[in-house]
C-alpha cells in the first residue's frame, strides 16, 4: 500500500447476531467518532443488512476506509456461511463488493472473531480468540500472524450439539447461568487439549457472563475489541 493510500480513518463496523455497531477510529485504535449501535434487521437477507449498514455510517462522518467483522465464514471478501442470518441466502455473496459500491472507498471483510482477536493478542506465541455472543466465533493466531479461519463453533463435544448450541446465547438464556459457566469450564479444557494454546482469550457480548476464577493463561477482553480490531486489520493482517 502506498503511503498515501494508507488509512487515516477507518469506519469499523461489527456485524452481530443481535446488533450492528460503527464507529470511525484512527489506525492506532483511537475512537474518533463515538460507536453507534442498532439493532440487527428482523429481516436479514443481504439487502437488508447492506442497506442496514450504509444507514448506520451515515451520521458518522468521513471516512477513508471499510473494516466489517462478520459472523460467519468468509474468504476474499465473499461470504461463504453465515449461521445467524441464513446461509441459503448469504452463501457467495460479496459483501466486501456490494459494500465498496456503497461506500465508495476500500473494504476489508473478516470473520467477526478474527478482527476481536487482532485488537486482543499480544503477538507472541499460539493465541486462541473465542467470542461467546450469539454463536460461538472463533480466530487463531502464531506469533501475531492471523492463521486460515477454522468454523470451530460446528464441531461437536456433547451427543449432537456443536459447540453453536451448546453454549450460544438462546442455550444460555434457556439452561441458565450456572450451568452455562460449567459448559465453558469444560470447553476450556477441551480447546486447551487440542490447540496446547499459550493464551486464550473469551470476548463477544457474553463474556461478562464468566463467573468463574479463570486459568492463568485464559482471560476475557473488553467487547469493544470487535470495533478496535478494525482498525488494525489494515496494519497486522494482509488478505
């Protein structure tokens, strides 16, 4: 990227389950303009959400360019699941394209989880980044490099229920808190397992829920770090 062409400010957008979150922030992660959230369309097909989008950048200003973290799998701009809104309608769109025509300006989308994970690692060694929202989202890092995105939220620990059921945000509503905080116990010690992590960490809007005393090597981040990672997607992750 040629230094004139490099951001100055980026409009960060967070796709979620529930709501839409914007804001403009500056390559160093600062807010320039305060975050705006919306609820999530009732109706969720592509062009309801891209209009959805284009709304919620309206009141915040200019901007230079496009950072949009979305739930679901997504490869060069393109996304290929998209277990919240619907894959039958979502499968090949090109949200990145559709959202450049809008905006006018250049657009880099990510899976949801992989832009929290680049505002929360610390560069060093095998990093885990999970969301618990309403799926379960997750990124892997070496050494600060962002690996090919695994849909781990579909593997299955427990009889039929993928790790989406299990402890996404309807099942946590519905068993409770207490039993839900036992569910994440023991997926922690399951992703411990298979991926021998140096540090995890738990974002997404559930989070908060965690009650329990965790590992050393296992801690939560703010779920502003969905917005903030935005920003340096441009500066810590080459697509």
């Amino acid at each position: 990227m040629k230094k004139a062409d490099a951001p100055k400010r980026i409009l960060c957008i967070d796709v979620g389950g529930t709501g839409l979150k914007a804001a403009v922030i500056s390559p160093q992660g600062k807010y320039l303009v305060k975050r705006v959230r919306v609820k999530t369309p009732v109706r969720r097909k592509p062009r309801h959400i891209v209009k959805a989008l284009a709304d919620l950048a309206a009141p915040l200003g200019a901007f230079d360019h496009v950072t949009i973290g979305f739930p679901g799998v997504v490869k060069k701009g393109v996304i290929l699941s998209a277990p919240s809104f619907g894959t039958e309608d979502w499968k090949d769109f090109p949200l990145a394209e559709a959202m450049r025509k809008k905006f006018r300006v250049p657009v880099k989308l990510l899976n949801d989880a992989d832009v929290q994970g680049l505002a929360a690692i610390r560069g060093k060694g095998l990093e885990l980044v999970c969301t618990l929202g309403t799926g379960f989202g997750t990124a892997w890092f070496r050494d600060g490099e962002l690996m090919p995105h695994m849909d781990l939220a579909h593997l299955v620990m427990d009889k039929s229920d993928d790790f989406d059921l299990l402890v996404g945000d309807k099942t946590r509503r519905k068993i409770g808190d207490r039993r839900w905080n036992k569910r994440i116990k023991k997926l922690i010690a399951v992703l411990e397992t298979v991926f021998a992590y140096d540090h995890l960490y738990l974002g997404g809007g559930n989070s908060r829920c965690v009650s329990f005393k965790l590992p050393s090597n296992v801690s939560t981040v703010s779920n502003d770090a969905g917005m903030e990672g935005g920003a340096f997607a441009w500066s810590r992750y080459k697509s």
